[in-house]
C-alpha cells in the first residue's frame, strides 16, 4: 500500500510535536506512530501483542494453635514444616516453663509465638494485678526461649470486654481472636476437623486450632488434608503479629 510522502511527513510532525509536549508519556506515542507508519509503507500487516493477564491476588490464611506447647505440639510442627507452612501458637506461660525446648524450636522454625495468659485464666474475671502477672510471666518465659517479647494476645475463652481491651493496650498487647473456629478442643473427629476449616475458610481467615489442653490426635489427623488442601486452593499460611 502507498503512501503519500508530503502525509507521511505529517504524521511524522505530528509524532514528534506531539512527543514535544507530553514528554515520556509522548515518547511512547510516538513510537506506536512509527511502528504504524512503518507497517503502512511496507504494507505489513502489523499483529498486537497478546494481553499479559494480571497474577491473581494472593491469598492468605492463619492457622492459629493455642494452649500450648504440649505432648502433640512437636508433630504439628512435623506436619508445618512438611508441606511448608508456617503459623501463630498462641502459649500459655505455665506450659512454655514446661516444655521449653518445644516453644524454642518453633520459634526456630518460623513460627509466631504469642501470649496466652500464663494459667488460661479469664481475664474479664480478674484484678488488674492479677491480669498483669498472667501476662508479663508468659512474656518473660517466652522471651527466654526466643529472645523475643510477644505483641499479641488471645485471651483464653475468647473472653473480651472493655476492661480486657484497656488492661491489654497498657500492656502494649494487640488482641487477636478467630474467624473459623474448628471446635477441635471437644475431639469431633478427625473429619469434622477437616470440613470446618476447607468449608469455611476465606481469604484472610484466622482458624483457631490447639495443640495442647487435652487429647490432640484428631487435630493432628486432621492437619495433613487441610495443608494439602490449602495450598492446592491457593492459600499462602501467614503468621499473627501485633
């Protein structure tokens, strides 16, 4: 196909004028004129690159493990580092003094480790005296293991009101509870573990699980077709911070 010089030089005027004004944004103007000038005088026929399809948002969830460490803590953290997950143990002061090397290597591993009163005591239900010592103590036998001081705390029971949220800001502590609670503290079966967390879970949901606190075998049952199954949906397993 022919074109006209005298418009050829035109529409390489109007590129470059163009270009003048917009700056880098006029630069890239003008190089899509010239390209089609280009394909006009040698009668190419020019084909769009395909559309790049934007990566899909990621998603994330948060297993969460409360009271312990205990007897079945080491296998949860067997089965996490298995398929490359990590998550949040919510620790009771009094058991972290009891099994210290268990709370050490989780931290080791990656995982977050935050207060959960030192003797799983309702807070709404205490003195302010009270209140603190269950905190501080789990703070300092957490820090022992870990050289870290937790920022986060999950009142046992999930009890809350407003004298809990003040009582813990003084403390510098962020509370943190649940979204998806698998009620696997009442032993319903490993399946039952399994469908209330994969039917419910979300983007940015925060499951609650133990791993201490009783007979923890059917959680630990559970936990490989949850991994399995979270990942294959996607999931990345993030950790609780304050």
């Amino acid at each position: 196909m022919a074109v006209d010089s005298g418009q050829n030089g035109r529409i390489g005027r109007r590129a470059h004028e163009t270009g003048g004004k917009a700056g880098g944004a006029g630069r890239g103007r003008t190089a899509v004129v010239s390209v089609v000038v280009a394909g006009a005088l040698t009668g190419s026929v020019l084909v769009a690159a395909p559309a790049v399809a934007a990566p899909a948002p990621a998603k994330v969830v948060y297993l969460t493990f409360d009271d312990g460490p205990g007897v079945h803590t080491p296998k949860v953290l067997d089965l996490l580092k298995q398929y490359g997950a990590k998550a949040t143990f919510y620790q009771n002061g009094a058991n972290v003094a009891a099994r210290p090397a268990t709370t050490k290597r989780a931290h080791r591993e990656g995982h977050s480790i935050q207060n959960h009163t030192w003797s799983h005591v309702d807070l709404r239900t205490v003195s302010a005296a009270t209140f603190k010592s269950e905190v501080n103590r789990t703070d300092a036998a957490i820090r022992a293991q870990t050289n870290t001081t937790p920022t986060c705390l999950r009142p046992p029971y999930g009890a809350v009101n407003q004298t809990v949220r003040d009582r813990a800001a003084a403390l510098r502590k962020g509370i943190r509870l649940w979204s998806v609670d698998t009620q696997n503290w009442a032993r319903p079966g490993r399946a039952a573990i399994e469908s209330r967390v994969l039917n419910n879970v979300r983007n940015g949901s925060v499951v609650l699980l133990h791993d201490a606190g009783g007979d923890r075998s059917q959680t630990v049952a559970a936990l490989p077709k949850i991994l399995k199954t979270l990942k294959a949906r996607g999931y990345t397993f993030g950790k609780q911070t304050c």
